[in-house]
C-alpha cells in the first residue's frame, strides 16, 4: 500500500517556502502522492451543510489562505521529480471543461505525467452562487465535463455534443503523456458519489472517513456496483482518508482493498522544520505500509 500525504494548499501550507520543503522532503521519505483540494469561495456563515463532519461544518475557517491546487501542485512538482500530484479534490461543475482539460494536461505534461485528477461534484450552494453556475444537476454535468475532457486529450481534432459542453472540430494541446490520458478519481462517499466511480472513474478518492469498516463497506459497495455495471473493479485506484488512523489499522485497509493511504495533516509554519516534520511522518507510518 502507498502513503500520500494531503498537507498543501490551507493555511501554512499555501506557503511557497512550506510546499517546496513539503514537496521535497515527502519525495525523500517515500510518499506516493501529494494532495491538494479546492475551495473558490468560503462564507463566514454557510447554510449548506459540510458532508465529511457529522457536525455539518468544515473545520478550515473561511479567513484561511487556500490556493487553486493546480497552481500549488505545480510548484511542488518542480520542486521534486518523481512523486505523485493529486488534486483532491477539483469541484469540477464550477469549471469550465476546456480550460480545465488544458490546464491539467499542461501540468501533467510539466511534471512529467504525475498528475492525478481527483474530482468531485460539490457541496456548497453558496459557493456555486457566487460563480453564477447552476446547483441542480451537477452530477450530470460532472460526467460530461469528464467526458468532453477524456475527447479533447484523446483527439487530435475533437468534438463534442452534451448537454452542458459543446464545441467542434477544435485541438486543445499539450496532450497528456501517458496514452493521453490522465486517471481521473472521483471524491464522495455517498451511494451516489460510489455509482459515479463505478459508471466512469478511475478510482475513488475516500475522505474523512469514520474508522476501518467504513472503507471496507464503501470498497465492497463499490465492487458490486462495478460488477453490476459490467465493469472490473481491479482496475481502480483506491484512495481513503480517515478521520482517526493509526498505523495498526493498515493490515486492515490493505485487506479491504486500499491502495493509498492518505495523512491529511498541517506542515509546521518554519519551512526550517518541514524535513523534520515529514521524516517523522514518515518513521511513524512507513514500517507499516511496507
């Protein structure tokens, strides 16, 4: 199993000096991935509810710094050479699919095709607001905006026709470097978020998740759906965050089908102290990973 760490883009870690010795000293320690998630627009007093606490409130206060994690994954790939980049997760519904298929594969070319596209559909209507895009039916439009973006890697020359992205004949490059295609895992935890995984994702990217048999019972759900859906569930990338993990439970996660551990943590404000931060990050979890 492989460990990622979610620790860039909020607060100390939208810091330049913070993502560089992050990113580097990650790398070092042997982390598969950095994970970066997104918010546009935060609120001072929200009315939509935040799905991943039971108390319904993200715990990230709307004055903190949160960088568009495309931006910041860029800047820790140049820092390193060979770990993983991630978003985790992109609210796709808020972008638009063109310029998004650019800029992924523009980052993807740059680090040397380590990108991994998390998406997710959104929670936050106020959020959505703000940007002037339709709550209603972001699930759909989720789906087709993959779509259209999985055309425009692939083709030379690309077209398409939705319901929510249209163009003809037009060529969007760089093209992604491996087959043209970046893996694209999908955020949620909901029966409905696993039946978007299971329809078209390349994996599942779990978050802040309530204990080991959660993940096992998510996992399972997912491989039915698969297999309802004709498809070989073998072949997603199976990525989860827990709300409380220790080192014990990873024989565990590795029995239920994990393939990435993520720890999502707060690197220290001294850059100074992020190698040593990391290092004990890594001590404490990579005997246990293998």
């Amino acid at each position: 199993m492989r460990l990622g760490l979610h620790a860039l883009g909020i607060g100390t870690g939208a810091r330049r000096a913070v993502i560089d010795a992050v990113a580097v000293a990650a790398e070092n320690s042997g982390f598969a991935t950095l994970w970066a998630g997104e918010h546009v627009v935060m609120v001072d007093r929200p009315e939509s509810r935040y799905p991943y606490a039971d108390d319904g409130k993200i715990a990230v206060p709307a004055v903190a710094d949160w960088l568009d994690p495309m931006i910041g994954l860029s800047f820790a790939a140049a820092a390193t050479h060979t770990i993983g980049v991630a978003t985790g997760i992109v609210l796709l519904p808020e972008h638009n699919p063109v310029l998004m298929a650019k800029q992924a594969a523009t980052l993807d070319v740059m680090s040397g095709g380590r990108l991994m596209l998390g998406v997710g559909i959104g929670w936050s209507r106020e959020e959505f607001a703000a940007l002037g895009i339709p709550f209603g039916h972001r699930g759909e439009r989720a789906a087709e905006y993959v779509a259209a973006m999985r055309t425009l890697w692939r083709d030379d020359v690309a077209t398409f026709d939705g319901e929510f992205v249209h163009f003809d004949s037009i060529r969007v490059n760089p093209k992604p470097v491996r087959d043209r295609r970046i893996p694209v895992v999908l955020g949620g935890n909901s029966d409905a978020a696993l039946r978007r995984v299971a329809a078209w994702g390349d994996g599942w990217y779990g978050f802040n998740l309530d204990g080991v048999d959660v993940v096992a019972e998510r996992i399972e759900a997912i491989r039915a759906l698969c297999r309802d859906a004709g498809r070989d569930p073998a072949g997603l990338r199976l990525a989860v965050a827990l709300r409380e993990v220790d080192p014990s439970h990873v024989d565990a996660l590795v029995g239920a089908g994990v393939d990435e551990l993520v720890l999502v943590e707060s690197p220290p404000e001294d850059p100074g102290e992020a190698a040593e931060w990391v290092a004990g990050l890594a001590r404490r979890w990579m005997p246990a990973v293998g």
